[in-house]
C-alpha cells in the first residue's frame, strides 16, 4: 500500500506541514500502534552541500519500491529530514535501502557511523511496542511541528496581505463578492484555535476554542484571483457577510452539550445586528459558554457602539473580550479601561529587545488592573514566550506554538 504525506490546512492560516499530518498519524496510533516503528534519517544534518534539492529528491526516490509494497508512509519534512512510519515491515527490506542512502551522502561525516550502530548519526529507529519510544519520538516531532510553524509564520509574516496576488478590490466587485458569500457553503472552513492555561508542575486546561472562518480559503472558494485584503474597508464590509454565515452555522450546535467554551471574533456591528439575536436564542440559557471577541482598530472606530455592544453582551451573560493589543498599544492607553472580561495581547519581539524594559512595565500594569486570569498572551509562537510570561504570573496562551501543545496534551491524554 503506496502512501506518503500530504498537505493539510494549521489553524489560523493555510499552512502545508508534513510534520502535523506526522502529528496527527501518531494521535491516531494511540489506541493501537502494535507493529509500528519509525525511521528518522537526519538529512537536516549533512553539510549544505550535500542538502540540495537534487540529493534529497533522489534520496526520496530510494524508498518509491518499498512504499508500493509495504505498509509506510514517507514524510519528507521542512528541514529535508525524511521519517519513514512503518507498520509490520521486516527490518531486513529496509536495511539495504537505507544503506542505499546512506551510501549516497558517503562522504559527509554524518555517515560515519555504522547502520544501526549506537555511534550512528545518520539515522535514529523507534520501536513503538515501547512506550518510552513512542513518547520520544512524539516530542521529536512535536519540536518539529513547531520550528515548521515558526518557518512558515515568519514567511506569512512578512508579506502583507494588501500585496498578496490576485486583483485589488474594489466596489464593482464588492457586490458579486457579497452574493457569493451568502450563498457559498462555509461549513468545511470553519477552524479552532485553542487557547490553554498552563499550571506549572500540572496538567494543562483548555480555557476556550476560538471558532473562525479561513478567510485565506474562503478567499480561493470565492474570488481567487482577487486580492480580498487589498482594501480594509471593502474587506470590512464582506467580513459583516462572513460574520452573519458563521453565526447561523455556529447557532445550530448543541450548546448545553459543549465541553469546553467558544469564543468567537465579530464586527461590533454583527454583534448588533439581527442575525446575533437568532444566535441569542440558540445559545439559550448557556452563554456563559460563549466569549465575543472585538477587535480593537473596531472599538476605536465607534466607541459608542463598542459600549453598546458590550453592556448588551455582558448584561446577558456573555464574556467580552478585546483582541489585537500590542506592546506598543499599551504605551498609550490602559485596557482596562475598555471595562471588558477578557483582553488578548500579542506576543512581540518588543518584551525580548534591549529597551524592552519599559514593555515589561507596561505588561505588569496592565496585568495588575485586569488581574492575571483575565490576560492571554497570545500569537505565542514559541517555548520562551511561555516562560516568559509565566514569570510575569499570565498562563492563558493562545497561538501556533500552542497548537502543537494540544496536540501533544491529546496524544497523552491530558486534555
């Protein structure tokens, strides 16, 4: 059976990753993982000469016979590493082909160690009729989920979404945009990103699942070669239509059956529109459940409105909470006197630079007027952000690097 990895979609964006479809198959294998091992070949090792392309390609290629006739799947990851996941294959027909490759990058000092050896570098095996090993090669691929994350973030990053490809929007677009998006299934783009509280020594807790619609992908099913975010106010207009989808679909859950809250990201305007008073009634007795997230840009532009919304919300049980705080919004002006539940701030290069200090001391006035539990950090996209925090008293996190966590605390069965 012929199977290799293939791309699937990260919460928050339309990232490919081999290595969270690794992370997903080895969640799968929880229950039952008897006959599995797993080959690591550490091609992120050779000398960059021996890195190219070409190399990695042919060394790929080795494996084409084995993946026709046994039970593997080949995941060729973001560092040119390749893992190979094995379920009752004998070790006698891999043997050769990684000596194969091995042979291939002879050599590179990496390949000095022997198949098998304990002094072999080139290649690592897990035997998951081990515990112990199926634990350690999750938390190898766990770490590289995450520094795949951090890759493709910094390249999202860096390119602003009114330069991504596609035709500018504009008003004689709008329209056709708009009736689309009233009638396109949204269903199947409806993601979650979870936000954990972290106890130090414990296990770790889900605090609330955001819910949100790609707009990335919504993008390709609706107008793919038009550039969405070309125009923040057109852009606006179309996402109140996206805002009214994801209400009618998100009200037709069974909220008394949810098992951790929701949050979810909404214009202010949505919030006072018709289509939240149809999900007011889905949502019944249990809106305690349910936290609404503002932007902030959004309240600043009708601070009357935002007050509206918000004593509506509170006032019916609901939990309001502001996003889109940064280290450099908090030099002028004090969260908490947005009187909201919940605030959410990014996490920036600014808390780690060398004047960072006076960040810092922004944070810990912040924290100490909103109180600790009322504070997440979030777009957390690595494990010193997390320490870093921790040692300020925040432990809601929220972000990439979080993602792998929850992935981590599901395979293990802490959340």
């Amino acid at each position: 059976m012929a199977v290799t990895g293939s791309l699937i979609t990260f919460p928050g964006g339309e990232m490919s990753s081999e290595e969270t479809l690794l992370l997903n198959r080895l969640r799968s294998l929880k229950a039952s993982h008897k006959g599995y091992f797993v080959v690591h070949m550490h091609l992120s090792k050779l000398r960059p000469g021996n890195r190219k392309p070409h190399f990695i390609n042919i060394a790929t290629r080795n494996f084409e016979e084995l993946l026709t006739n046994f039970q593997i799947t080949l995941f060729k990851l973001f560092n040119e590493d390749i893992v190979l996941l094995c379920k009752d294959v004998p070790v006698e027909e891999i043997d050769p082909v990684i000596h194969k490759t091995r042979q291939l990058f002879g050599e590179d000092p990496l390949t000095d160690g022997e198949d098998g050896s304990l002094d072999d570098k080139f290649t690592t095996w897990y035997d998951f009729s081990s515990s112990a090993d199926l634990g350690s090669f999750f938390d190898v691929a766990n770490d590289l989920a995450v520094q795949a994350l951090q890759k493709t973030k910094k390249t999202e990053d860096s390119r602003p979404m009114n330069t991504l490809p596609g035709v500018r929007l504009d008003p004689s677009s709008t329209a056709d945009i708009k009736l689309k998006l009233q009638r396109v299934n949204m269903e199947d783009l409806i993601d979650e990103q979870t936000c954990i509280i972290v106890y130090p020594n414990q296990k770790g807790k889900v605090m609330l699942r955001e819910k949100y619609i790609s707009m990335r992908a919504l993008q390709k099913r609706v107008a793919p070669g038009v550039n969405l975010f070309g125009s923040p106010w057109l852009f606006l207009y179309l996402t109140e239509t996206v805002d009214q989808r994801l209400l009618g679909i998100v009200s037709r859950g069974n909220f008394a059956s949810l098992q951790h809250d929701i949050s979810l990201n909404l214009n202010i305007s949505s919030v006072l529109g018709r289509e939240f008073q149809h999900f007011h009634q889905a949502v019944g007795k249990h809106t305690a459940k349910v936290v609404i997230e503002f932007q902030l840009i959004d309240v600043f532009s009708d601070m009357d409105a935002y007050a509206n919304a918000r004593d509506m919300l509170q006032e019916n049980g609901y939990r309001v909470l502001i996003d889109g705080l940064s280290p450099l919004s908090l030099q002028f002006f004090s969260p908490a006197l947005l009187l909201a539940d919940l605030i959410k701030i990014s996490w920036g290069q600014e808390f780690e630079s060398e004047d960072a200090q006076d960040r810092i001391d922004d944070m810990r006035g912040v924290i100490r007027e909103m109180g600790k539990d009322n504070v997440i950090l979030s777009r957390t996209d690595s494990e010193d952000a997390v320490i870093w925090a921790l040692s300020l008293g925040i432990n809601r996190f929220q972000g990439f690097y979080i993602d792998t966590l929850v992935n981590a605390m599901l395979l293990k069965g802490i959340i």
